[in-house]
C-alpha cells in the first residue's frame, strides 16, 4: 500500500510516516516548507516534495499509485481549494486524517495503545516512557512529537505489543482511539479554537478517560473533572514521593517522570528503585529546554502555564535569565493575551518577536509585539524585536554577562528555534 502523507514536516504527521516505513508500507508526502523534520525524513530515506501543488501529487501517482493520502489539520483551513485534496477527490483515492490511519495500522498489527495526553508535557512525558522501554529491553512502537537521541521520531517494533503513542487533543484527535492504557499529564483549557468553553475542554478529557481502559492522572486533574480513584483510574497524589527521588531539572520535569516510572512499572512490573534510576539518567528530547550551546537553549514552550514551568527549570539553573519568545498562532494569542501580564516578572531581559503563524492564514490581522508589551506588569525589562545580527549581538552580550538566555518557540520552519540554531552553527551568537 502507498501512503501519501501531507504536512509529512509536522511533528504529527512525520513519525507516522516514519512508522508507515518501517512497518513495511511505500511511504511519500509534502510539505509547503522546508524544515528541520523534513530534512530528517529525508535522511530516513523517504522521498518528499516541498510545496503542495496538483502537478507534483500527479507526477508522484503516476509512477506510484497513491492508496491512501493521509493529512494534516492545517489542511482543514483550505478544504476543497487545496490542490492535493482535490486531486485525491477527483481520482477516488482514500484520504483522512492521522488518527484514522493509526488506528488501521494498530489494529492490523495487534497492537496496544498507550497514549499520553494532555495540556503540558506531553512530548517529554512520551519520551521518558520510550526511553524507560528501551533502556529494560521492552520491545515497543511508538510516535512522538520530537526528535530524541536514543530512537527515530517514530518506530514500529515487529515483536513489540505496544504502541506508545503521544496523543494530542487538537482537532479532538485524541478522541478517535480506545487506548489500552492512558496517562494525562496536566490539563488546563487551551486550543480554544476547537474547545470555545473551559467546559468544552474539560469535557473532551473526561470522554477519552471513558474510552480507555485503564487512566493514570493526578489529584488535581482528577478533582478537577471530578473524579475519584478506582480499579481503571490511577490517581497519583500531587506531591507523591516518587518525584523527591527524581533529580532531573524542573519540578514539571519531575513531576512528568512521576508519571511515566508509575506507567513503566504498571505496565512491565519493573520495581520502582530501578526505573528511577533509569529516569535520572534520562537526555532528554528535541527542543525541550535544549541546549544548542553553552547558556543558550531552546524550548516549546507556548502556554501560560508551560512557559511558567520552563522558568521555574531555568532559575533552578541559574538566577540571571534572559527570554526571546516567539508567540505561537494569533487566535491562540488573542485569548490569552491578559495572562502575560506577569509571567515574564522574574526574567532579566525579555525580548518580544513578531508572532509565528501556523495552521491559519498568515494575512489575518496580527497582534503586534507591542500590543502585548502594553499589557506586561514590567514593561521596563522588554522590548520588542527581529531575528536579525541586533538580536544576535544582544544574546551574546547577555551570555558574557552570565545570563541564561532561553528560546521559546513552538513555531517550525522560519521559527526562532531554526533561527537560532543557524546562527550559533553560524558563528553569530558565541558568548
């Protein structure tokens, strides 16, 4: 079977295509861009086209017959105009979203899917499981949102009986499977687009609780959707002891890897003092507070609640922070605009850039930099800025005084995160 993957750049949709792959199906795709993913799919030897037009989906099913074309949610803002969507329409091919494909490749391999869901710390959460898997020799399939150094973005495992699977909430994706086992890392009302009510949202999680078999939370998201513990749901206290024993950076780090030690040994029966021992050693994945060089790194970060955890990690790192921060899709923005207000308060320096732009059209109106600079608490200590050698020479400046300087970007290509990866590989930013 030939599966046409659209958006192949994204973090969803490249490790399903990677998986795709390895389990034995003829893999293609797009993207409008390039990117760091794609040139990693590349590497992997999947053959890909940037841009999306209708001669390059027909020149490709010409030669290879395309079975199933399979595509991102960001296609949904064009529906019938989209020229690939057209073609598979005009010429009867099957198409739908990720989940629909996930859950044809889990049920012909007999697989069993545990998702880890939720707000914040899904992608590290996800990692640290496949990492604890790997390191006892479990066998496993798995996809994941980010690159890591010990495994591919995605995996399928012939002999494995599970399929570990980053599951998003977005577009209700997470809603289409019946997982095996769920773990819930944090929820707190985001992707307003999709959920318009807080309700809405807490609504979804208690549905996908319902749809699986068995569910690992914590206190205060349980007591948030106002449910208790029982025989299918693991309810962890908040301050449970596991995450004392846990010495990594970041009380949400360790509060993630709480989660994933309790998963690991309800799963495989591990005891406890060996999968600690496991996750303190854990490296960490792509673009989670990584360091690109010495006092630089780069992080996800783009909610409220996720770039306050991020600064907690990096104050535990060092006193003297510096944050450029890229916001992340203006609908988004535009709903938590007032959140900022103090959130940036315990930080250096702050330096604003133009809001990175996915999924919606990038000609819509636009918050400004300084539409969200009048709303800070200490407007004193930011200020707005480019991806230019000004940027550059103010971050080096920042590092030669001791500063941890901490890039927060959710965006992919054209993002801050690929900026400032080309200009320390560059030379520009050194300290």
């Amino acid at each position: 079977m030939h599966v046409y993957f659209s958006g192949i750049g994204g973090t969803g949709i490249g490790p399903l295509a990677l998986i795709a792959l390895q389990a034995g199906f003829e893999v293609s795709g797009s993207d409008m861009q390039e990117s760091q993913y794609t040139h990693y799919l590349e590497e992997k030897g999947i053959h890909l086209s940037i841009g999306q037009s209708e001669d390059l989906i027909k020149e490709i099913h010409a030669t290879h017959p395309i079975d199933w074309f399979v595509y991102s949610s960001a296609l949904d803002q064009f529906k019938s105009t989209h020229p690939e969507l057209r073609f598979v329409k005009e010429h009867n091919i099957r198409s739908s979203k990720r989940d629909e494909f996930i859950a044809h490749l889990i049920e012909e391999k007999k697989l069993q899917m545990i998702a880890v869901s939720g707000t914040n710390g899904k992608t590290t959460t996800t990692a640290m499981l496949i990492w604890l898997c790997k390191t006892i020799n479990l066998p496993i399939s798995y996809s994941l949102g980010a690159k890591i150094s010990f495994g591919e973005m995605g995996a399928y495992t012939k002999d494995s009986t599970y399929f570990i699977y980053e599951c998003d909430e977005y577009d209700r994706n997470f809603l289409y499977f019946f997982p095996h086992f769920s773990i819930i890392t944090s929820i707190a009302w985001d992707h307003r687009d999709i959920y318009p009510t807080r309700s809405s949202y807490n609504e979804a999680f208690d549905q996908f609780i319902n749809q699986s078999e068995k569910v690992l939370l914590y206190q205060k998201d349980a007591k948030l959707l106002g449910r208790s513990g029982d025989n299918k749901r693991i309810i962890l206290e908040d301050s449970n002891e596991l995450i004392d024993r846990i010495t990594l950076h970041g009380l949400h780090n360790r509060q993630n890897a709480a989660l994933a030690i309790e998963a690991a040994h309800r799963l495989t029966g591990h005891a406890y003092d060996e999968l600690v021992q496991i996750i303190n050693n854990f490296p960490g994945s792509n673009r989670r507070f990584e360091r690109i060089i010495d006092n630089v790194y780069s992080d996800y970060a783009h909610t409220p609640e996720k770039i306050a955890a991020t600064l907690q990690l990096a104050h535990e790192i060092n006193k003297d922070v510096v944050v450029i921060y890229e916001p992340h899709n203006n609908d988004r923005q535009k709903t938590i605009i007032n959140d900022y207000y103090s959130l940036f308060d315990s930080v250096n320096k702050l330096y604003w850039l133009p809001t990175y732009i996915a999924r919606k059209d990038a000609d819509t109106v636009q918050l400004t930099p300084k539409d969200f600079l009048d709303t800070l608490d200490k407007k004193t200590n930011a200020q707005e800025a480019a991806m230019n050698e000004v940027l550059a020479e103010e971050i080096n400046k920042a590092i030669r005084r001791g500063n941890l300087v901490l890039c927060l970007s959710a965006g992919g290509g054209g993002s801050l995160d690929e900026w400032i990866r080309k200009t320390c590989h560059n030379g520009g930013i050194h300290g």
